[in-house]
C-alpha cells in the first residue's frame, strides 16, 4: 500500500519543484533569488538553492522573473490557503496584481492610505 503525502507537504514539493523548473538557477554562483550586490542576500539565497538543489542555468529578465515568481506563488497559496477555511474562515480571493498599478493596490485595505498620500500630492507615492 502506497501511502500518500498529506496536502501542504505535497502542494510544498511542487511549489519547490516549478520554482526549479521555472526561476531558481544559479549564474556566476550567485542564486537568481539573490541581490548579486548584497552579501547576506547572496548567502541567503545560497542556502536556499542549494536545499532545493538549483542547478546552474540562465537568469531570467528581472521583469519576467517577477512575474513568473508572483504567477507560482499564487497558485501554491491558492493550492492551500483556500484548503485550509476550516482554521480561516471566510471568503477569500487570492490575486495577481502583476502591473504594480497603485489604483488596484490601493483597493486593498492595507494599502488604501496610497489614495490619500496620491491626492495630498506626495511625491514618490
């Protein structure tokens, strides 16, 4: 009898599995995950690649990058998050706001003093 792996331990290995497949290389033996001109972002990135056994391979655009990490994050909350309403209740959505447009951002509680900084004529808000 085959015994099978609970949910979030299995969701984990494919999360861990695409970013390998997908972003996390390693070039010049500096981690895709890392700052390259950051030490302790450089070693902590190390760590990380070499648990998740990253191989050595061609960065992607910072761009690209970002998006693809935000696309693999989302699926792997929405594979469990959504899984677990029995511990946090309620309706939740899990979104991709991919174009770092202030205007949706700041429909989001947590962010909604953008509005107020925007309108008040701050500058670098």
């Amino acid at each position: 009898m085959t015994q099978r792996q609970p949910f979030l331990q299995k969701a984990r290995t494919d999360f861990h599995n695409e970013l390998l497949k997908t972003l996390l290389t390693i070039t010049n033996d500096v981690p895709s995950n890392a700052d390259k001109d950051n030490k302790s972002s450089v070693s902590i990135a190390t760590g990380i690649a070499k648990r998740l056994q990253a191989e050595t391979g061609i960065r992607l655009a910072a761009q690209t990058s970002g998006n693809q990490f935000e696309e693999t994050v989302a699926a792997f909350v929405r594979a469990t998050f959504l899984k677990l309403s029995h511990l946090r209740p309620g309706k939740w959505e899990v979104l991709q706001v991919g174009n770092r447009n202030r205007g949706v951002i700041a429909g989001f509680a947590q962010y909604a003093h953008l509005v107020a900084l925007r309108a008040c004529g701050c500058k670098g808000c």
